[in-house]
C-alpha cells in the first residue's frame, strides 16, 4: 500500500518542473545572455584611439555570442523533444497565455540575436575571429547588408531587453506570490 502511494506521487512530481538539462540550460543562458546584452551596449561607447582596445572588445563579443548561439540550438533542440511541464491548475488562463507569448518573443529574440550578429559582421571588411582564430570569409563585404543586418541587431536587442525586464518582473510577482511557478524553474 505504501509503495503504490510513493509510486502514485512520482510522476505528478517530476511533471511539474523542468529537467536538470533545461534548467541548467536556462540559467546558463540567462547569464549569459544578460551579460552579452551589457557587453554590447557597454562596448559601443569605447573610444576608436587608440585602436585595438574597441576591436579586442568587439571580438570578445562575437566570440562569446557564437557560443551562446551554440547553446541556443541545444536549448531549441531540447524544448522541441520536450513538453514544459504543466502550469499549475490555480494559475489564471490570461496568465498563461501571457507567459506563453513572452516565451515566444524570448525565443524568437534568442535566434534573431547570434544571427543577425554574426550575419551583420560577416558582411564587413573585417574577418569574424572566434577566440583569436579568423574564420573564413562566406561572400564579400557590402556596405548595405552590413547596416540592415545591423539595424535588425540592434532594434532585437531593446524588444530583447524589455521581454527579459516583463519575464524577469513576472519571476519575482511569482516569488512573492509563492505559486509554486518560480520552483519549476530551480534547481
Ligand atoms: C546572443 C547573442 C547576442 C546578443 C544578446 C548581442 C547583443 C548586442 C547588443 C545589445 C549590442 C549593442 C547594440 C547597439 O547598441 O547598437 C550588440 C552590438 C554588436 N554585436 Fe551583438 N549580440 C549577440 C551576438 C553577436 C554575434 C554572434 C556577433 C557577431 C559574430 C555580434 C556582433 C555585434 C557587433 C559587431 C555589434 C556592434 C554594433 C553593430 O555593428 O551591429 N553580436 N550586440
Ligand atoms: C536572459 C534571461 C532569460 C531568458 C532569455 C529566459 C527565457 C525563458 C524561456 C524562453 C522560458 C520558457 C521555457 C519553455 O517552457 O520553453 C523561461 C521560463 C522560465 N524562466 Fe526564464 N529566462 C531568463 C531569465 C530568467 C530569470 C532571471 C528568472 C528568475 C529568477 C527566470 C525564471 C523563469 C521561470 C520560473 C520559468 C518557468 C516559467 C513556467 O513555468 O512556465 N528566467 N525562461
């Protein structure tokens, strides 16, 4: 009898948070992330004399966000293989709809982001150098795509910032509300 109720419980309780891999994915990522988004507005203001420093800086930031890149297509690939554990049943519907449009434009960012990075510097005279080693260069440079591609960075970064302030406002509301919804997402 006891081991059938101890048998009963498991699933519901596993079914209710992530997997270890995703939360390690997410707050790998969620470091990162805030980090590479502080680095590339930071960086932007270094003065170009002497030069060097504001290059140096500059590939850092690619090296570093191709990394995260990496990361999101095995944070991608997880979450198609995986279905997120349910909600619990006291959460209001507009709530969950609402974190689930913000996962949205989080994801969405988290793609635009590498890509329209690493697209942008492809397209300058400059080689991308993945921690000191140049990579080859795909086409030749273009003025013109170099500022779309560059334009789409930028412009992502802000929806980014403000979808990651409104999900990050949303955590600390359930922390304080002890729902049990910041739990699923902690080791
Ligand atoms: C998750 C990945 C990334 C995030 C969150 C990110 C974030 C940012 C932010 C916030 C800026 C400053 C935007 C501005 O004030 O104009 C920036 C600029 C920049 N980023 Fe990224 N970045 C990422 C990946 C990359 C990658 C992979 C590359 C290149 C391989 C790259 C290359 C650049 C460059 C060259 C700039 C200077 C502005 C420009 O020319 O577009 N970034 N990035
Ligand atoms: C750059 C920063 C972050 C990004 C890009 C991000 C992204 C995401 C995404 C996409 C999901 C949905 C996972 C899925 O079901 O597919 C998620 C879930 C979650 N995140 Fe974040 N996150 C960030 C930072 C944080 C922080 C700082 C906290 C709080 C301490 C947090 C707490 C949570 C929680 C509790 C969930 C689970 C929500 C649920 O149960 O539906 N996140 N995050």
């Amino acid at each position: 009898m006891q081991d059938s109720t101890t048998h009963m419980a498991e699933p519901a309780a596993s079914s209710s948070r992530y997997t270890g891999i995703a939360i390690a994915l997410h707050g790998l990522l969620a470091i990162g992330l805030i980090y590479q988004l502080g680095l590339g507005v930071w960086m932007g203001d270094i003065p170009k004399t002497p030069p060097g420093l504001r290059a140096e800086w500059f590939n850092w930031h690619k090296s570093v966000g191709l990394v995260l890149g990496l990361l999101i297509v095995l944070r991608g690939l997880w979450r198609l293989t995986h279905r997120p554990p349910n909600l619990p049943d006291s959460l209001p519907a507009w709530q969950a709809w609402a974190a689930s449009a913000n996962h949205a434009v989080l994801y969405l960012c988290m793609v635009t982001m590498p890509v329209s990075g690493f697209l942008g510097s492809s397209f300058t005279a400059y080689p991308i150098k993945f921690f000191g080693t140049p990579l080859p260069r795909l086409w030749d440079a273009s003025a013109e795509l170099k500022e779309i591609f560059s334009g789409v960075h930028t412009t992502c970064s802000y929806l980014f910032m403000a979808a990651i302030a409104l999900h990050i406002m949303a955590a600390a509301w359930h922390m304080v509300r002890r729902d049990g919804v910041l739990k699923r997402m902690l080791p």
